[in-house]
C-alpha cells in the first residue's frame, strides 16, 4: 500500500511538470486570433466608460503592442479596405454591433476581467483561462482515470499524458476564445458524475458551463432530462429537483441573452454560413433549401468526428448494460448532433470536443472492467 501511495505520488509530481512544460509552450505558441478584439470589446465596455471610437482604439492598440506582426496584420484584414476583419477595425459602429456575439460568454468575460484587474495586459487576460484550464485538465484527467481504474496508477498516467498531447486539445489553450475553459468544466462535470455527487452540485458546474458557453444549455437540459427519466424508470418517481433546476437554466439563459442583447441564432448562422454582414441590423433570413444544402455540403466533412462518437458510442453499448451509463452515452451522442445542426461547421472541432471527449471518456468508464484485466 506504502508502494502505491509513493508511485501515485511520482506520477503526480510527473504530471506537474509536465503539464507546467505544456503550460510554458502553449504561452509561447499562443495565437492572437481575429475572436480577440470581440472578447477585449466585451470587457472594456462592461468595465470602463468608452465611446464607440474610443472602445475601438482602446482594443485594436492594446494588441498591437503585444501581438506579432504577421497575427495582428491577419487580424486587421493586410489593412485590405475590402476585407471583412479590416472593416470591423476601421468602422467603430460595426465594431460596436459584433459584441453581444461575444459578451454572452459572461464566464469568461468576467475572469478577463479578473486577470487584468491583477496586474495582467488586457490581452495576456484574453489568454490566461484557457492556459490555466489546460493546466488543471491533467489533473482531472487523472482524477477520473484513478477513479475509473482505482489501482492501476500508470494506465491512468498513460491515458492522461496521451491526451494532454493531442494536437486540438493543446490549440484550445492557445486561442483567444472560451473553448478550453469549456473542456475543462465539462471534464469536471464529468468527475462530478462518476463521482456520484448531488445533483445540485453537478447542477452548478453545469451552470458555470452555460455562462461560458450558453450554447451548452442544451446538453444541460438533456442530462436534467435523463435524471429525470431515469428516476421515473426505475421507481416510479418524479424527480422534482430535476424540473426546478431545468427551469432555474432556462431562466438564466435568456437572461443571459436578453442583458447582452443577442441577436439570436438566425443572425449567427448567416452571418457564419451565409454572408458576413459588416453592419448587424435588421433580422437575418434565409430559407429552408438555403439551410438544407449547407447542411448537406458539410456533413460528409463531418466523417471523422461520426466515425468516432459512433465507436465510443458502441463501446458503451457493448461493454456495459447499465442503464445509466447508456443514456448518458446517448445524449452525448445526440448533442454532438444537435450542436453539428445549429453549427454545421465540421473543421471546427472546438465546438464539438468536448462532448466527443465525454463520450470518450464515458466508453472508458464503460469498459472498465474489461480494461482492468487486460492490464497490469
């Protein structure tokens, strides 16, 4: 027993380093992305009193002392008066009517806020959650691996330093967005579940993911959907912690939007899929064959995120007759989908790994015992 405290302790004091090495290098190769000003904007106009010109100025200066040449010159559109990006850098208003498509990460927003209010450049404060979750990912990975494995402390080290090194997991950490920092709640939310804590504790970490990511609400409603449902189907009960908190989520997403005055989910497809409009007035529309072919044109690109959530998928349903266990699988699944339908942007992986990983690691925990006799 002796042993294995001290063994589990080197490979902790291994896990440190090297996800200290991984934190210093995901600095060095961080990436000032054209989501930065959008994020910055969100910040200064939630804490300091700038005029439409002003707000602009403030941004664009700050990271173009910080920023390389090449990702600042990239960000601003090469200063090409017919590119989109250098638009938006040029015309404050247009500027001013792109931020509620980033104020609406309040999470997010509030720990740049956070970050610079301690000493920190606005845009390093860009940065620092998504460095600092990709840090603390090891350890929940690890977390969840000893728990799933319980003994076998170098399996759960392999695993853990094996997807610390995958490459879509290390660019999160260094684009300016709140997609890492998403992974790495949704990785404890998953702790929290294996770790069979109360509902209202998985409740509040999925809340955190909302405010980070509203899109996520969701895949919030779906898990209170199947606590509910499970409840039912296995006495009979009607769970109604499980209604009070879907509703309590609901509330605070159109809060969220309402406060940030989102556009809504029309205007963020056309002006992703569709045409960029420089000017966000009006309602975007489009029709229904407009969507279909958009749809059609990117879900064979979609191939490699479908051939892995269906063998994790099937890894569930092979490994494990647990009820539970395969309706989390499920949903899982299901919103992989749901998000490819409102956001069929398939190269973007950022929107879809986390769930891809919870699925993963739900295949891992279903299989459990068979992986436990096939090692050592």
């Amino acid at each position: 027993m002796n042993f294995i405290n001290r063994s589990g302790n080197v490979y902790f004091f291994l896990l440190f380093i090297i996800s200290s090495v991984l934190f210093y290098t995901n600095y060095e190769q961080r990436y000032y992305g054209w989501d930065m000003p959008g994020y910055l904007g969100s910040y200064h106009l939630a804490e300091d009193s700038l005029n439409k010109k002003e707000l602009v100025k403030e941004v664009y200066t700050s990271i173009q002392i910080e920023a390389p040449k090449n990702d600042y010159e990239k960000m601003v559109g090469y200063y090409q008066k017919e590119n989109w990006n250098y638009f938006i850098s040029a015309h404050s208003e247009a500027f001013y009517l792109q931020i509620p498509y980033y104020s609406i990460k309040v999470f997010y927003i509030f720990l740049i806020f956070f970050f610079h209010k301690i000493g920190f450049s606005a845009p390093i404060a860009v940065f620092l959650p998504n460095l600092i979750s990709f840090f603390i990912f090891g350890f929940l990975l690890f977390a969840i691996f000893k728990r799933i494995f319980v003994s076998r402390t170098l399996l759960s080290f392999s695993l853990t330093v094996l997807l610390l090194l995958i490459p879509p997991f290390r660019y999160l950490a260094t684009i300016p967005s709140p997609d890492m920092l998403t992974t790495v709640l949704i990785t404890w939310f998953f702790y929290s579940v294996i770790s069979n804590q109360h509902l209202r504790i998985q409740f509040m970490i999925l809340l955190l993911v909302v405010f980070t990511r509203p899109d996520f609400v969701i895949f919030g409603l779906s898990y209170l959907g199947i606590y509910f449902l499970y409840d039912w189907f296995n006495g009979r009960k009607i769970n109604i912690l499980s209604i009070l908190l879907s509703l309590v989520m609901i509330t605070v997403y159109l809060l969220i939007l309402k406060v940030n005055n989102y556009p809504g989910w029309p205007d963020v497809f056309y002006d992703t899929f569709i045409e960029r409009r420089r000017f966000i007035t009006g309602a975007a529309s489009f029709t229904l064959s407009q969507y279909y072919e958009i749809i059609l044109e990117n879900i064979f690109n979609f191939k490699k995120i479908t051939i892995l959530a269906v063998l994790f998928l099937s890894f569930v349903f092979y490994f494990t007759k647990d009820l539970w266990t395969r309706m989390l699988a499920l949903i899982l699944f299901v919103n992989i989908y749901i998000k490819f339908l409102f956001f069929p942007a398939p190269g973007e992986y950022r929107f879809f790994i986390a769930l891809l990983l919870l699925l993963f690691l739900t295949a891992v925990y279903a299989a459990q015992n068979k992986i436990r006799k096939l090692t050592f």
